[in-house]
RNA sequence: GGAGAGAUACCCAAGUGGCCAAAGGGAGCAGACUGUAAAUCUGCCGGCGUACGCCUUCGAAGGUUCGAAUCCUUCUCUCUCCA
C-alpha cells in the first residue's frame, strides 16, 4: 500500500475539502483498507457525468486499495430530500427502486471496478427501525443546530415549506454511516451538513467519526446550475456518443476546465499544456475522452468525424433518423408535418421556426410558414442546427 | 387554539371588474456573429387559424355580474406572529 502521505495528496485532489485529516491519518498508517461510503438516491434511474465526480473519486479509492461501498438510499430517497419543495414524490415501489438500482450500479461500473464494491442498501437497517430506536436517533441531535443548515434557514426566511421529516433527513443519513461502520464519506459540496451531522451521530452511537470528503458540485451545460436532471442541463452516461459529444463541445471554455479538473484521468502537466492550445482542440479531447469512457474508443472517433461533419462543414450526420408518413395525395403542409413528426411541438410553433429562418427541406431555407408537400418521396428535414429527420412521404 | 399574509404561465414576478393570453426578468427555441463556445444583437415564446378572430389558462369548486386573475362563499396548501 501506498504510503499514507502520498494517499493523502491523491486523496485530496480536487476536493473541497477534507475534514478529519489528522484521524485519516492515522487509520491510514495503520495499514488497514479504509470503508469507504457514498451514498446515492435511486428516485432516478439515470446517472450523470455530475455523479461521475463522487465516482471517480470512488475509484482512486479503490486503486489505492480501500474498501468502497456504494450505498443507495432507497429508504431515504422515500423521506424526499430537503432540496425539492412541494413535489409530492411518486413513492417507488421495491422493484421499480431495484430496477433503478441496478441502472445505476450498471453505469457506476463503468467507472467503478466490480469486484471491489460492495452495494449495500439503506432500507435493510432503516426500514427495521423501532419508534425506540427512532427516538433514540432523533434525541443525538437539537433542532437548533438542524436550523443552522443554510438551506434550512434559508427556506424559512424565503417562507417556503419545511416539513418536519427533512430536518430528520440528516439524522437518517448520519445513522448509514452508523450501519456501515463507514471511515470516510464522500459527498457533494451541498452535502457537507448532512456529512458533519453523520460524524456527531457517529460518536454518539460509540463509533469514531468518519472523515468527509466533499467534491465540488458539476456545473451543468449551461454553466450555472449545478448538473442536474431537473434542470436540463445534463449530460447522462448513457446518451449516444454524437449527443454526448455534441452536449460537451457545447459548453463554455471556463466550463470546460472545471470538467477537466473533475472528470478527466489527464495529469495535471498534460491539462496545462492543453490550456496553452486552442481551446477547441482542448474541448475535442475532452469530449473525446469521456465519450471514450463511458462508450468506445472507436465510438469517440466517429462521434467527433461526425461532428466535423455536420458543424464544421455544415454537413450531415451519417445515420438520420427516418420517419415515414401516408399520403393522400393532396398537399401536405410542412408545420403541421413536423408537428407530427416530433419537430415541434405545435402547428404554431412550427410555424415559427419556419418564418423564423429555422427550417430547411433539402437543404432550402423554406421561410413560408404555408409551405407545403406536394409530392410523394423522400425529404430531409432539418431543424435548428441540429436536428435532422428523413421524411419518406408514401 | 388565536390573528394576519399569500397561492398568477417552465421559474421569479407585476396585475384588484372590461384596454389581460395576462407587464418585466430569467430559462428555452430560432436567426446573425463564432470555435454548434462565451458575450452581443434580433425575433419568437398557451393552443387552433395566414390575419380581424376563436378556444383553454391566473391553487380547487361554486356564486355575483352583460363581463372576473381581479368581488363573494367554501375548500386545499404554504408562510408569519401570538399562545
């Protein structure tokens, strides 16, 4: 094993911050493989390049040898987490959170190494608990403290909602790290309450206190918001490489450093030298490399001659999605077509886009919003920069 | 338990009887410019119709009125203060 110091600096790279370095310390010189916790929601079955941050932090763990365990809140994600207001959340039920769960780990060990993780779930001590042991729980802890969380507070003063079960949220979570006997605990930035109320929870059930290691939160594409599925702003590990790629060469260059810093396996000498380029080249390597990870090498390859293709040369990609359509006879006319087609959502927006200069059949900016098909036979259609369809009008 | 405030379109937020499909901002979409970047500028941004227009919408359900997001009643939810 790695000698503790050096672990300590792989450790730590691109965090935020790690708390209880000292006790790390020692339970690293002490030669034992470390349990290591991170704890995931299973309310959404598809995981992002935002939660490829934790993972691949995960990772490093693992190659320096310690113990991972993925842990999904299936319990917790019933409570709701105290950052989505008002929305009722469907209850899941045990198979459509196994069925998730699987997605997730399946995608997780992409990146994570199999055999080395230990997936453990959190309703197998929770759901056990007694009303005795829920007090006994709940009474480690004082409200006051709870409300010094920031979005706690926050919500009160903004006079949004705050039910009673999200102040236990952290109580819950704390007693994981409990059940798990956990050394370290990964976490988001945002997480960082909930990980320091785990480590009081911690001493107080006899245990020493987990050191946290909170990451930086990913920025989504838009470069504000954090990575998220509800914002729309997220590149998911499963998207087709083009999508993938087209998503990544889409954001901004600041953007683009932060993904490196977080997601890249590059070595901080190679990042540099990539900052003395141009920044698109830079951005091609990026997209490359993470298309290359979650799909093929060869998939990247393709995704980026695609991409030159369609962009660059104002091209087309080489596989269109095809769509066909029964004619009359008569004419059809093209917004309600692609309304039809999936292109827009309404006639009227349709309409839109075509006088708007969006539209083109064959490659001909059609501007009138009454254009219409006469003709049977094969069209292409293209919408925006990027979005192609072949119409067959039989 | 008592008193008060509030719920408006994807989000924030104006609007207190007709001029409201509903200001403004953000997000989004399209165009120009580019490196499909950012920034900037332009247009659009509930649905249907080329348009005058029509239909559905302002927490829910009823009611008053020629006419309601706006007034009344009941209900649901949230917040604040007091106990």
């Amino acid at each position: 094993m790695m000698a503790p110091e050096k672990q300590l600096d792989e450790i730590k790279r691109g965090s935020v911050e790690l708390i209880g370095e000292a006790e790390l310390k020692e339970k690293l010189k002490a030669g034992k493989p470390l349990r290591v916790k991170a704890g995931f929601d299973p309310t959404a079955p598809d995981l992002h390049l935002g939660h490829m941050v934790l993972i691949h932090k995960l990772r490093q763990f693992q190659d320096l040898g310690h113990q991972v365990i993925f842990l999904i809140g299936d319990f917790t994600a019933s409570v709701g987490d105290p950052s989505g207001r008002s929305k009722t959340r469907p209850a899941l039920t045990p198979d459509e959170i196994k069925a998730n769960a699987k997605t997730y780990t399946d995608q997780a060990f992409k990146v994570l190494d199999r055999n080395k993780t230990e997936i453990r779930f959190n309703t197998e001590w929770l759901a056990k608990f007694t009303p005795t042991d829920f007090i006994k729980l709940t009474s480690q802890y004082t409200v006051a403290r709870l409300l010094e969380r920031d979005d706690f507070g926050k919500r009160l003063k903004e006079q949004q909602p705050l039910s009673l079960h999200e102040l236990i949220y952290p109580l819950l979570q704390g007693y994981d790290s409990v059940a798990l006997k956990a050394d370290v605990e990964l976490g988001g930035q945002d997480q960082k309450f909930n990980l320091v109320v785990a480590r009081e929870i911690q001493r107080a059930y006899g245990q020493s206190a987990e050191a946290l290691l909170t990451m930086p939160l990913l920025e989504g594409t838009d470069g504000v918001q954090k990575m998220s599925k509800s914002y729309g702003n997220y590149i998911g590990i499963t998207e087709p490489p083009q999508e993938m790629f087209g998503k990544l060469l889409s954001i901004t260059d600041d953007l683009m450093w932060r993904y490196y810093e977080l997601l890249s396996t590059k070595t901080l000498d190679e990042i540099k030298s990539l900052k003395a380029g141009h920044p698109k080249l830079a951005k091609v390597a990026l997209a490359k490399e993470v298309v290359a990870r979650f799909h093929s090498e060869q998939a990247a390859d393709e995704a980026e001659k695609n991409f030159e293709q369609v962009f660059a040369q104002k091209g087309k990609p080489d596989e269109i999605e095809e769509k066909q359509i029964k004619s009359d006879g008569s004419p059809k006319e093209l917004a309600i077509l692609m309304a039809e087609l999936g292109l827009a959502k309404s006639n009227s927006e349709a309409r839109r886009l075509i006088s708007q200069g969006g539209v083109r059949v064959d490659d001909v900016v059609i501007k009138d919003a009454k254009h219409s098909i006469v003709n049977k036979g094969d069209y292409l259609l293209q919408v925006g920069k990027r979005r192609f369809l072949k119409l067959s009008l039989q």
